[in-house]
C-alpha cells in the first residue's frame, strides 16, 4: 500500500509539471491561444554572447528572440548525432528570464535531400531530436522559412511535399506529447526564384494546411521594397497581408494567426523616418490576424541607450526615433499598455 501511495503522488506530481510546462508554452505573446500581440528579434549566434543578447533583449522587454540552426553545421552526416552546442547557451539563458524562443531550421543537409525537396523522415526526426533536448525552453519552430523559394526551400518550391513534411513532424512531436508551435512557411511575397507567396499558400491548403498547424508566417525585406512605403504606394505590404488573410478566411482557417517573422528596416538610398517605421509597425499591431512581428536586424549587441525612454505621462512631444532600438521600445511599451508618445 505504501508503494502505491509513492508511486501515485509521482505520477501526480509528473501531471502537475506536464500542466505547468504546457502552460508555460500557451502564455507566450501573439500565439493563437493569446489576445497579446508579441515582438521579437533575431539572434546574430556569430557575434553576440548569449548573455549579452538576453540582457538587451531583457532591456527591450523583448517577448520573442528567433535563433536560426543550420543544420548541415549542427548534423553534416547522418551517422552522428545533433551537435546543439552553438545554441544551448542563448536557449538557456531566454528560459530563465522567460523569453520565448522561435527556432528556425535552415540549410538542408544533402544527406537529407530527396529530388523533391528535405526528406520528411529525417527532418520530422531533426525535429523530434531538437524537441527532446529543449522542449519546453523553446516554444515554436520554424521549418524551412522561405518555402515557397529556391534558396528557402533548397529545390524548386514544392507545396505538397512542403506540407508533407510539416505533417510528419507534426504526427512525431503529437506522438511525444509535445506541443510545439509549428511555424509553416515564412512565405516572401513574389520571389525572383521560387512561386509567389499567394499561389504556394493557396497549394498549402489544397493539401490540408488548416489541419495541420495555426501559425502561418510570412517574411518581408523593407529594404528590397522601400518604395512600397516611402512612394506612391505605402499600403502594399497591407494590401499583400491582407490578401494571405483572405486566402486563410477562404479556406476556413478562422483560427489561424500570421506571424512576420522576418522585417528588416530600410536601407539604401531612400531615407525613412523613425516615425514613418514606428506607423508602420503599429498599422500590423491594429490587424488582428497578425500575432508576431520580429526584426530581422535589430542591434543586441549593446543595451539600449537613454536617449529615449518612455514614460506614463508621456510628455516628450518629439521624441528621437533614429534608431530602431528606440522605435521597438516605444512599440512594446504601448503594448505593454503604456501611452502613445507620438501622434497616431
């Protein structure tokens, strides 16, 4: 009897953490199951310490940081096993200061290439093998960003054997009862090499897209269509998102969030202001299909300087908005529920 009173308080106490750690998962920002819009930011594993990056990040109040895995570098033969070294530091440390983490997995091995694009097997098992050893530190994956591209992809695009693959993981991870986000597509609106985002997304669905994950992301390079902000047609973006919402809505994926898991800020010889950034981050937070936005390029290699910070009374009429780091902050401190410093 004594032994069966031990061996029942464990299994109770297994359920109560298995409830916490998926609790831990649902609470994160801008995810299906959150009202919260989140931001994030991508990790540079090459010059920034983890440490270094979790204290900005921390500073920024920062929801999400996206670590991208290439994983030819982490697993360059089938016979060894996932080298996780490089990432184990900067997934430790957002753990304990309670930042999600999205990871993106790039870079296909050729020993895991087929002549139609990753091998579903041997990814869903990658998979398998990252969530073993991390979930729940990190709460979502990103497949292949780019799918819909040569580069993304790593072959010609391929919607039906995309989404096979993105099915297999989801069966292997289900199997294990872990409940990652899967992240499917990180769709670019009309790629030089690849089928245009709005075709490939329309594929998915034939394919059964809604029954497999609610997370649909999609990326955008400002800098490679400035002039879509700062010409004559300053609604594209929208009128692009806009138009993945409807092909959602169309398919009967009422449930399903878009995350931009890629922006990167304007560069080149177009100038725009840090209030005409600021707008334009705010106009994806009014959208409430859209759950994330991270910036492909934002600084945390060094803590935010005090040049501007925000404050309740908000009684810095113009404030200096030349850094993206001081345009983030103002974002995340409105949605945190503070005022608006600027002029909506």
């Amino acid at each position: 009897m004594r032994l069966f009173k031990h061996l029942l308080r464990a299994s109770l106490i297994c359920c109560l953490l298995l409830i916490n750690l998926a609790d831990l998962v649902l609470a994160s920002k801008g995810t299906p199951n959150s009202a919260t819009f989140g931001y994030g930011a991508a990790v540079n594993m090459q010059e920034n310490p983890a440490e270094q990056t979790i204290q900005v990040a921390k500073q920024l109040a920062l929801d999400w940081l996206t670590v991208p895995i290439n994983w030819q570098e982490i697993q360059p033969e089938s016979t060894s096993s996932p080298d996780w070294s490089s990432i184990q530091s900067i997934i430790h440390e957002a753990a304990k200061n309670q930042i999600s983490i999205m990871i993106q997995i790039k870079n296909v091995p050729a020993w895991a290439f087929t002549s139609t694009g990753p091998d579903a097997s041997k990814t869903a098992d990658f998979v398998e093998a990252l969530a073993a050893q991390f979930w729940p530190s990190i709460q979502a994956v990103e497949i292949f960003p780019g799918a819909n591209t040569l580069a993304g992809w790593g072959g010609k695009p391929d919607a039906v054997a995309y989404l096979s693959v993105i099915q297999l993981v989801k069966q292997q991870l289900h199997q294990k009862n872990c409940s990652l986000y899967l992240v499917v597509g990180g769709l670019v609106p009309s790629p030089r090499e690849g089928i245009p985002a709005a075709d490939f997304l329309t594929q998915l669905y034939k394919s059964g897209l809604s029954e497999v994950s609610d997370v649909l992301s999609v990326q955008y390079l400002v800098s490679a269509d400035t002039h879509n902000i700062a010409g004559n047609n300053r609604t594209a973006i929208f009128d692009w998102i806009e138009e993945i919402h409807q092909i959602m809505l169309l398919n009967g994926h009422t449930n399903g969030v878009i995350w931009i898991t890629h922006l990167e800020d304007p560069s080149g010889t177009i100038t725009i202001s840090g209030q005409e950034i600021l707008q334009f981050c705010r106009q994806f937070r009014s959208r409430l299909y859209i759950g994330t936005l991270f910036f492909g390029n934002l600084d945390l290699r060094e803590p935010p300087t005090p040049d501007y910070a925000p404050t309740e009374s908000c009684v810095n009429d113009e404030p200096d908005f030349s850094s993206l780091t001081a345009i983030v902050r103002e974002l995340i401190f409105e949605n945190n529920g503070g005022c608006s410093t600027v002029g909506t």
